[in-house]
C-alpha cells in the first residue's frame, strides 16, 4: 500500500474539495506523460491505480522478436521469457516499467501536470461553491481597499465590491462582518471572480427572507422593492394566508425584525407597506406617511393624479422628492401630487362631482352605479327602495291617530248594522 500517497489524496480531498477519483486520474495521466517524455512515445503504455491502495503499475506491451530495432516497442525473446517462459517470437510481452527509471525532465513534467491538474480542479470546484451563491446574501469580511474598491473575504475567495456599489457615505472599517448581495461570479483563468453589492434593493429581500420566517416559508410574499441605498427603502408584502398580517409579520413586536435589518442596513428605513392589486389602493399606500384624499389612476398611461390634503403636501412629496419618487418606481406608476387647494383652483374637484354622487345614505358612489342598480331592480323586479322608510323611526303620534280611526270606523258599521236590523222588524 502507498500510505503517503493516499494520505496526500485524503488531504486534497478533505481542504481542496477536489474528489480523489479526479487527483488519480492527474496521476495517471502525469505518468503517461513521463513515459512520452521519457521514451519519445506512450501509445503501448497503460497505467492502473488501485484507489484503495494507491498503489500503480505502469505497464508497456512490448512485440517478443529476434533482433530488437526499437527498444521501447520491442523486446528480445531472452529477455521476454525472463518475464514469461511460455512466451515466443510474435507475442506480446507485458513488461512493467518503474516510474524511479524515469529521467529528471520526465518527473518534473509529470509533478507539473499533477500540480496543474489540482489548480484547475481547485478553480473549478471554488467556481461551482460560489455560483450556487449568486444572487443571495452572503457575510464577509472587510480585508482593505483598493484604490476606492473594497476586497471582501467570503472564506476561501475574496470579493470585490466596487465603488459603485458601495452606499454612499458608508465607510468599511477592516475586519469588519458585513453583509453582501452575490451580483456575479465569473470563471477567469485566475480563479473565479466574485463581484458583490451593498446597494442592490435584492439585498434588502433577502434580508427579510432571513429575519422573517413567514417569508421564508412564503406565506408572506414581497411583491415589490423601490430602494434608495443609505437613505430609505419601501417594500410591498402581501399575505397568503388571511389570519397572518403581512406588515406586522415584517415589522415583529415593537418594530424588532425591521429593526434589525436597518441595522444591518447602517440606520437606512425601512418602509413596509400592504400590496394591493388595485392601483389606486397601492398608490395610496406606497405613499405613506402621508394621508390622501383622492387617487385618480389612468392604467393606459401608467398614470395617476393624487391629492392630499394642504398640510400633508411636503410630507407626500417627501425631502427632494424622495417619497414620491420611490412610491412611483414602487407602483410603476407616473405620480403627480397635488393639494386640496390646487386641485379646487384647477376644477379637479368639480370633475370629480361629475363623475360622483351622493347615495340615499351620502356616500359618494360613481354614476354608473345608479344606472346599474336600476336594471338590476329592472330585471328582478324588486320594487324600489324608499330612503325615508329605511331611514326614518316610525312615528307613535301617527301610529296612535290611525289605531284611533279603526276603532271607530269599526265603531260605526256595529251601530249601522243594529239600526237595519230594528228596520226590518
């Protein structure tokens, strides 16, 4: 048994990741090589290795003849039936050849080929550990800089995230554990190569996929992520499952999961609001804080007039406009905001009258309601409803006054009834 060779194998095997069925193929391939480096040819050589021994027999067939020409394809009958008595001129010889024969030029280049061959395998395998990573949140450590990069060891490899994806104004501290999103990693000659993102609005969703088990698990999806990395985040969750509140699931007691990925986040918000598939409805929640009025949506244009109220106008807006803008790329929607005052000095309203009324009860309701309503009633014939006996208490007085009437109507017809009777005798 070769010990030392097949407690080298383990040793690849167990650090490098490369599977010791690959390393022996390298071996055997490498002593292929060293005989063809050290005879001129390997055509009638073959090689055999016991993988659970490791031990190796190189063995080259050789032709049994009188008077040998080629020393590496023949062999002379005498020094044949050394070998195997039994064998004659025209046979083929097995003679096995030791790898110590081979010359220095011939070694080096098998020792060149398994060590290639290990490189080669240990890239690939690396390649392959980290591309299962891409597009998912990883923790590495912050090494150094260089020149405005930064070089991030993810445990066998290092990443590098590049300036533009860096949160502006966040500064890395060497040693220090962050979080990183897998952009892309590449396959190059000298080894994979890993780019990351701290700016990536995935990062912030695969942030929550680990905080909150509810996502994880999928009973809460997030159907929509608008990011503005280092200042504010929103983020559109909705619930499958009726009795679990999608928001409150994110945020946790006392704001405790959310909490947590702002801090990982370096303090930037964190904005979860309820998805809606009704446009208006996720418009006028995407722009939380702020309270609305109205939302007119145009799904043709990918539009939508809001108004809000005079004094919540900054506050929808948001600081440069950071509000509106991130509840547009969140809704994909164009959002004009406009306040009550302005929305009443350009006739917005009186539109709004035209297209509204009022119901028996003063709720706005749209035209086309009333007409449906009525061919509804139409077509059942249920008879129409009158608001005021919906409406209105019965009144006793009048309740009072006609019980009154029948008991002397009543009254009266006894009376004339008695007074025929006394006619007819």
């Amino acid at each position: 048994m070769n010990t030392e060779l097949l407690e080298a194998l383990n040793i690849l095997e167990r650090e490098k990741n490369i599977s010791k069925d690959t390393l022996l193929e390298a071996i055997q391939q490498s002593l292929l090589s060293a005989c063809k480096k050290n005879f001129g040819t390997a055509d009638n050589v073959t090689v055999s290795i016991d993988p659970d021994t490791c031990d190796y027999h190189i063995i080259a067939k050789k032709e049994v003849v009188e008077n040998v020409d080629s020393p590496v394809e023949q062999i002379s009958l005498e020094d044949a039936q050394k070998i195997d008595s039994s064998l004659q001129l025209g046979d083929i010889a097995s003679v096995e050849i030791q790898s110590r024969d081979f010359k220095r030029i011939a070694t080096h280049d098998a020792k060149n080929v398994i060590l290639q061959k290990i490189r080669e395998e240990e890239r690939r395998s690396l390649y392959n550990q980290y591309f299962e990573k891409e597009h998912d949140v990883v923790t590495g450590v912050v090494q150094r800089y260089i020149g405005r990069n930064v070089s991030i060891n993810l445990g066998k490899i290092d990443a590098l995230l590049t300036e533009n994806e860096m949160v502006r104004g966040e500064t890395l501290k060497q040693n220090e554990r962050v979080k990183v999103y897998v952009l892309e990693v590449r396959d190059t000659p000298k080894g994979p190569k890993v780019l990351v993102s701290r700016t990536h609005p995935e990062l912030v969703k695969r942030l929550f996929e680990e905080e909150v088990a509810e996502v994880r698990e999928g009973i809460i999806e997030i159907k929509a992520i608008a990011r503005e990395a280092g200042s504010r985040t929103k983020i559109a969750v909705w619930s499958n499952d009726p009795d679990v509140d999608a928001v409150g699931a994110c945020v946790g007691v006392n704001g405790s999961r959310v909490n947590t990925i702002v801090s990982e986040l370096n303090g930037e918000k964190v904005d979860v609001i309820n998805w809606d598939e009704n446009q208006a409805y996720l418009i006028e929640n995407a722009l939380s804080p702020a309270k609305v009025i109205s939302v007119m949506v145009d799904p043709d244009e990918k539009s939508a007039l809001v108004i809000v109220p005079d004094y919540q106008l900054s506050l929808a807006i948001g600081r440069e406009g950071q509000n509106a803008r991130l509840a547009a790329h969140l809704t994909q929607y164009k959002i004009d905001i406009k306040s009550e005052t302005q929305a009443r000095e350009e006739g917005i309203f009186e539109e709004l009258e035209q297209n509204y009324e009022e119901d028996e009860y003063g709720e706005l309701k749209e035209k086309d309601s009333f007409e449906e309503e009525e061919d509804f009633r139409e077509e059942t014939g249920l008879p129409e409803e009158d608001p005021e006996a919906v409406s209105e208490e019965p009144d006793v007085e009048e309740e009072e006054a006609s019980v009154e009437e029948t008991a002397a109507e009543e009254d009266a017809s006894v009376e004339e009834a008695a007074a025929e009777e006394d006619a007819e005798q």
